[in-house]
C-alpha cells in the first residue's frame, strides 16, 4: 500500500487521484471510451445521468471482456476508497438507449450499490482467472493484492440500511473470503456465509464456492 495516500488509516481517493500516474496505465480502448481518472472524476459528478454512464465506462472500459488492465487495479483502489462518499447514493442507472429500447427503461439504483457489484463481480472474475488469465498475470495479481483493502472498504456496508446495498456488499464480500490474504477473516464470516449458501438470494452460489474453498463439504448444498 503507498503510505501516501493514506491517512488515519484509510487511502485518501483525492491523494490517489492526483498522485497516480494515469499516462503509465491503459484500459482497453484508450481511443473510445473516456480516459480513466475522467471516468472515475465522473463517478462523483453532481449529475446523476453523468454517474450512471461513468459506472458503466467503468466495467466496459476496465474490465472488459473479464480482461485486467494496467488501469484496473488503480481504478479499483479509487473505487473502493470512495465507496462511504455520499455522492454515491445517487440514484443512477446504466443502460444504454439501445438497451432502454430492446428492454425498456432501468430502475435507479444507489450507485454505491452498483460500485460494489462491480468490484464483487470483477473479483469474481479475477479469482476464475489464476494462473490462466486473459490478459496479463500481473495485472490480475495487482488487483487481487488489493483483496484487504477492498474487504475494508465494503464490509461496513453489510449493515446497511438499503437492501440493495447491503446485498452489493455481500456479493463482493463472499468471493473475498476465497482469498488467502483473508483466511483470518473467514470464522468471523461463517454464519453468514451458511446463511447465504442455504438461502435463495441472488449471492447463493458465491457463498456456496466460499464455503467449498474452506475445505466445507458442500454436497448437500448442491
């Protein structure tokens, strides 16, 4: 972790803006989508419709494809350190016109929300992807040595008051605890963790391959 942009312990998201160099690292398609500190400035714009399209620059131009840039692990970081701001309790969508058209209009969610489903999905992928990834290994191993600091970031959001939320920080909580750098973390969690797994909610599978890398015999979980 670079000592600095933290401060009272956390990584300060202005300090990691400003101090990172952006023209060292790429996203897929530099000369199409927006560059990525203007995509992540975006994330916190005063217009809502500027966030949601910023949110979904954000998974079309970082990790597109399930592919890790040398932008994926700084943007990441940015994420996670803005995650308690309250801009993100904007009510934003992301869908294109050309999905408005082909399946009608999206429902507005808190884009803390959507955040957090995209660093739990991006996880996800990146866990998939060890020693086979698509794109370069050390880029996919930059952003899964980020794993503590994205459990810190999402994990006061299990207690949300919004539902959607509080299901977002789940769903990036549950495929965290897979990882070594959090084995310490994983008691704490179980509870929670066989909740899920015996539930019917949208994160039911990724507590189930939780509990499996635990060495837990999941087969009547199957």
């Amino acid at each position: 972790m670079n000592n600095e942009v933290e401060h009272d312990g956390r990584v300060d998201p202005v300090s990691l803006l400003l101090r990172t160099d952006w023209n060292a690292v790429e996203h897929c398609c530099p000369d199409v989508a927006p560059q990525t500190p203007v995509i992540l400035r975006e994330l916190l714009d005063d217009d809502p419709r500027v966030q949601g399209y910023a949110l979904r620059c954000l998974a079309e131009a970082l990790t597109s494809g399930n592919v890790f840039y040398t932008a994926t692990a700084p943007a990441a970081r940015y994420v996670a350190a803005v995650l308690g701001d309250p801009r993100t309790l904007a009510q934003v969508t992301d869908r294109s016109e050309h999905e408005v058209y082909d399946l009608g209009p999206q429902a507005p969610f808190p884009l803390r929300a959507g955040l957090m489903t995209w660093l739990g999905d991006s996880i996800v992928d990146a866990i998939a992807q060890q020693g086979r990834p698509y794109g370069d290994e050390e880029d996919l191993d930059a952003f899964l040595d980020l794993a503590p600091e994205f459990y810190a970031a999402v994990h006061p959001f299990l207690a949300s008051g919004s539902p959607g939320i509080r299901e977002a920080a789940l769903g990036a909580l549950l495929p965290l605890l897979r990882l070594p750098a959090l084995a310490d973390r994983g008691p704490a969690h179980r509870d929670q963790v066989l909740a899920a797994a015996l539930g019917d909610g949208p994160h039911r599978w990724r507590a189930v391959d939780t509990l499996s890398s635990w060495g837990e015999d999941v087969s009547p979980l199957l």
